[in-house]
C-alpha cells in the first residue's frame, strides 16, 4: 500500500509519517520546495514537491498510484496570516486535492481537520461531533479557515464520489515540530513567563503521536463522511500550566489573569517579538480564546480502537521533546529540572539532552 502525506514535514505530518512505515505503508511526502525538512530526516520516504494551492492538475501525478491520501497540510497559527492567506491553504488546497485525488483513483482521503470546528463554551462542559460552533462567539481566522474547510470537504467529496474520512485533533503536543506552532508553543510560553500567569478556561490535549494513530485507524476502520475527534484529556489552564510546570521543574502557576490583562499581555509580546524578529509566544487572537473551554469528547473514535495515552504522558514527551530542541534557549534549559516522567518520556523517544 502507498500513501501521500500533504504538509508531511509539519507536526501532524511528520509523526504520522512514522506511524505509516511502522504499519509497512510506502509513504510519498507531500512538501514545498521551501520546507524544512529535518522532521523527516533518515526516513525511508519519497519526496515529492508540490503545493496544494496549486491547480488539480499539478497534483494528480503526486496522487497517482496512492491508494490513500492523508491531508494535514495546513497553517496553524494566530498570528502573521491573513484569513485569505489561511483560506487558501484550509479551503482552497483542499478543494484542489480532493479534486485531484478524484481524478487520480484514490481509494480515500482522511482530511486532517480540527476540533475546534464543534465549537467552544463559556462553561466547563464537553462537546462531541454532533455540536456547533456557539453562533454569539467571534472566532479566529484561524478557526473559520477550518470550518470553511470542513464544510466544503464533506460537500465536494460526496459531489466528486469520493471517500474521504475528517480527523479533527485537540490541541495536539509532542516531538518532531520543526516550527514551534501554538499546541508546542503554549509549553514555552508558559516556561518563558517569569510571572508564571495562567487563566481561566481549558483545553483537551493530545499526543501528536495518538494523533498520528487516530489517522491510520481513521484511514483503515472510520466510515465515510464521518467526522472524528482525536483527543485526550480535558484540563483547565491552570491544571495544564501546573503539569508544565511539575515536569520541567520550574513554578506552579501564581496568579490567575483575566480576558483584559490577557490580552494586554499578548499585546506586549507580540510587540517584544516584533523587536526580536521571532514570532510571538501568544497573540491577541489567542487571548480572545482566554475563558473559553475547549474541552471535547473522543468517544465516537474510541470505537475505531483509539485508545489516547493521559495528558501527563503526553505532556511529558513534548517537554522532553522541548528540552533538546532550538525552540528553549539554554538559559531556559539551565533553570529546569527535569521531572522522572519527562526523563522516562526521553529515553522512549530516544531524545539526546544536551
């Protein structure tokens, strides 16, 4: 069996990558000429340039001879992007993808889509894939490129005949980011705040690698047209922080700030990473999120055999993870102390400490 991984060098990507030549899949790698590519070095993988911006045309050769597709191709970020720049990866590469994948043969695609189109609340309850973004909210561009995605996925594949499956992630955390995007990013952020702030509301978390795995389950077991959500555990921020903080030996969380002070906060470091020249740590957009719980249930991919392993573990292999990589600066590295359990997640991930 052969299969094409669009955005194969992104987080999602990359861990699924691993998890398709674990299960004996030739894996065609889907990337930019542009891309960096060391999440996917010493892999057994064909590399294929290409964009899924690009007319179906362009990629129906990159299709072809694939009996599945995964497309995780996408830009995650609250920062730096347009809606129209995100629109054109989220909405307008996946019309062209499925439109090639169509042309091509394709037995099914899994569209790497995101929790965060059933919505969020208010209150500290669970939603599944039967709820709907709550209508009185703005959301991010972020998250309307994805729903907008979702939306035309489900109504183009069943115009074209094609089978596709939609995975929709938490907030997913753990090895093999070459770009530090929000999910690993809320780790260093947290690190990097020498106040130690934490805030109302919460989020389901997630190990990239169960990610990973909740595809190839979906590819293999989940029916058509159905939606699943990938996810782990629902914590609030504060219990999140104080794991983070457990794990990499640094404070527990000392004051709770509010939506205002949140988003002056985000306002000072996007200023501070405008100075630097790196991307911001937390963004005014994501500070709008701050109250809201993105709190969701993955019962429905449970039948599939998805069995998610806890948050602290998957915690603990992302800030090991962190711990070896560019995105923590020595300075940072030399304040922490390494919990056993994040020690134990870097021997299974064979993670050198330097």
């Amino acid at each position: 069996m052969q299969a094409l991984i669009t955005g194969a060098n992104g987080l999602i990507g990359a861990n699924l990558t691993r998890e398709l030549l674990a299960q004996g899949v030739k894996v065609r790698a889907m990337v930019r000429a542009t891309s960096d590519l060391s999440a996917l070095a010493g892999l057994d993988v064909e590399l294929a340039m290409g964009d899924v911006r690009n007319p179906p045309e362009a990629l129906v050769p990159l299709c072809a001879d694939c009996e599945l597709v995964f497309h995780t191709a996408a830009q995650f970020t609250y920062a730096g992007k347009t809606g129209a720049e995100l629109e054109a990866t989220a909405v307008t590469g996946t019309r062209h993808l499925l439109a090639a994948a169509a042309r091509a043969g394709v037995q099914r695609v899994v569209v790497t889509s995101s929790s965060v189109v059933f919505g969020s609340l208010p209150a500290p309850e669970v939603v599944d894939e039967t709820s709907k973004p709550d209508a009185g909210f703005v959301e991010p561009p972020y998250v309307l490129s994805k729903i907008r995605q979702d939306q035309l996925a489900s109504t183009l594949a069943k115009q074209l005949g094609l089978d596709i499956v939609i995975v929709c992630p938490t907030l997913s955390v753990g090895p093999h980011a070459t770009v530090l995007g929000p999910s690993n990013g809320l780790i260093v952020a947290y690190l990097n705040d020498p106040a130690r702030m934490t805030y109302p509301g919460g989020s389901n978390i997630v190990s990239v690698r169960d990610v990973a795995r909740g595809h190839w389950l979906a590819a293999t077991r989940g029916s058509a047209y159905q939606s699943y959500i990938l996810g782990s555990e629902n914590l609030t921020w504060r219990q999140l922080h104080a794991e983070i903080a457990d794990l990499c030996g640094v404070p527990a969380p000392k004051v709770e700030i509010n939506h205002t002070t949140a988003y002056l906060a985000a306002t000072y470091e996007e200023l501070r990473a405008k100075l630097a020249g790196r991307p911001a740590l937390t963004t005014r957009l994501q500070a709008q999120m701050i109250g809201r719980y993105y709190w969701y249930s993955h019962t429905k991919a449970k039948a599939l055999g998805f069995a998610p392993m806890p948050a602290r573990t998957a915690l603990a292999e992302a800030c090991a993870w962190l711990a070896a990589s560019p995105h923590i600066s020595r300075e940072m590295r030399a304040t922490m102390t390494l919990h056993a359990d994040a020690h134990a997640a870097r021997r299974a991930l064979a993670v050198p400490l330097s």
